[in-house]
C-alpha cells in the first residue's frame, strides 16, 4: 500500500527505470572505455527505497506458503497469484545464488530490492 502511495502513477516507469526510479541502481564514473561501479545512487523517494530493501530481507529464509498466503491468494485473481507465487520464488532462488557465491549480504539485499521493484511495478501494471 505504501509503494502504491508514494509511488502514485506507475506507468511513469518502465521495469527497466523503477530501480533507478528509487535509487537502487549503482553509481558510475566512466571515462572512455573504462568503467567502475560504485555504490547505489540512492536517488528518488527515500522512503520507497527503504520499505524495498527492508522487504528484499524477507525473502531470504525458505519460501513457504502458509495458510495466511494462501487465504490472501483466494481473494486475488488467477494472474497476480501466479506471478506473486512465481515472483517469491525466483526472488527467494535470487538470495540463494548470492549466497552460494558467497556475496556480501547487504550488497545481495540491494540487488534483491531492485528486483523486487520491478516485480511491484509489473503486478502494478497488469491489466486483465
């Protein structure tokens, strides 16, 4: 409800652009053909951002759906469910490949929140 409030008109966005939208995108400094990244822009709305990265935490224990998710899923229709189940899988594969590459877990976090921006913003814009 929060993203939908301070977010208001999605489709001002792309999948592509929410993350640099909220400023969860790393920072460059290019000259020529070199290229370094730094750390995230942390441009955009502050607030946003950190109701994503505090979000991105919970997908890292194992995905289960419990009988409170699945009394939720009775209520939303067969697409959101689908790509809601789908999204907390691949978000939860997401933390477990960072993980087995032995990342920090502040930078994976990050990257799991930009992510999930872009899967707010696709269920944001789903047209049935």
């Amino acid at each position: 409800m929060a993203l939908a409030v301070e977010i208001g008109d999605w489709h001002r966005c792309s999948g592509n652009t929410i993350g640099a939208f909220v400023g969860l995108v790393p920072s460059e400094y290019s000259s020529g053909r070199s290229r370094a990244q730094g750390s995230i822009t942390k441009t955009g709305n502050t607030h946003v951002r950190r109701l994503l990265v505090e979000a991105a935490w919970h997908h890292r224990a194992r995905y289960v759906v419990g009988k409170t998710m699945r009394d939720r899923w009775e209520l939303a229709t067969p697409a959101a469910r689908a790509r809601g189940d789908a999204g907390n899988r691949r978000l939860h594969a997401r933390w477990n490949t960072f993980r087995e590459r032995r990342n920090r877990h502040v930078v994976a976090n990050v990257a799991i929140a930009r992510e999930l921006a872009g899967w707010c913003w696709s269920l944001a814009v789903l047209e049935e």
